[in-house]
C-alpha cells in the first residue's frame, strides 16, 4: 500500500512542476506583451441603430504637423428625414463633425471630423461616437452611440 502512495505522490509531483513552470513561462510572456492585441485593432465603426457606420468607409489621415482627422461613411435608417445636429469623437481623437440638415432616409453622408491631438503615422485611434438628431417634424432629439477603431496611414 505505501509504494502505491508514494508513485501517487511522484506523480502528482512531477506534473505539479511542469504545470507550475508552464504558468510562469506565460506569465513572463504576458509581461512582455506577447499576447497584446491592443495595436492590431481592425478597423471598426459601429453606430447604434437606426443611423449605421459601415466599418469599411472609416479612414484616419495624419495632416500636417501631426494634427489629423477621421473620416466615416453615416448612414440614415430612421425611416424619414432627419436633422443631425450634433456628431461627436471622445477617445484617441476629440472632435466634433458639421451638422446634416436633411439627411434623407435610406441615405449616406460623409463625416469629416478633425482631431484635437496630434495623430502621428501608424497610430490606432479608438473611441466612441455620439451622434445627435432628430427627425424632421419631431420636437424631441434623440442621441446614438457607438465606436471606432482606425489606423492612421
């Protein structure tokens, strides 16, 4: 019975360590960022329903002197006109973009919005966007949300 106990125990032992050694080699590589995702983002651009942000229509551009802007495709699915009055960036990049005077339903409209921050080639911008409208006739504005993720070129 006690050589059974004791092959047990080296048996439990023997996997112990290696399991324990596996747990530390990982861990040295997470501390050196071997699993980071954080700056292989994709490009993303989500805005709640009704309005929508086509995720391939999103684009950063570094200007001059490191100041840029993000540019994005918005698309109206309200089911009648509306009036945007207001489209916010918050994040890597603050800025607010134009408002849209009859935005047409069915319709998409060009959002230009400029930075606040420099923007500096290869940089991943990522944040959330707000938009503010409200429907033509309407008296109550209404406010989307959604976010973004874009690499500058």
């Amino acid at each position: 019975m006690r050589k059974r106990g004791q092959a047990a125990m080296e048996f439990l032992m023997t996997y112990g360590w290696a399991i324990l050694a596996a747990v530390i080699v990982i861990g040295v590589l997470a501390a050196f960022g071997v699993f980071s995702v954080g700056d292989s983002l994709p490009t993303l651009c989500v805005v709640n329903f009704p309005l929508n942000c086509d995720q391939n229509q999103i684009a950063a551009t570094s200007g001059a002197a490191g100041v840029g802007f993000i540019q994005f495709i918005l698309g109206n699915g309200v089911g009648n006109s509306i009036d945007v009055s207001a489209i916010s960036l918050t994040g890597d990049c603050v800025g607010t973009g134009a408002a849209i005077a009859g935005f047409a339903d069915g319709t998409v409209a060009t959002v230009t919005v400029n930075c606040a921050a420099l923007v500096s080639p290869g940089q991943v911008l990522k944040g959330d966007i707000s938009v503010t409208y409200m429907p033509n006739g309407g008296t109550l504005s209404n406010t989307v949300t959604g976010s973004y993720s874009v690499t500058a070129p």
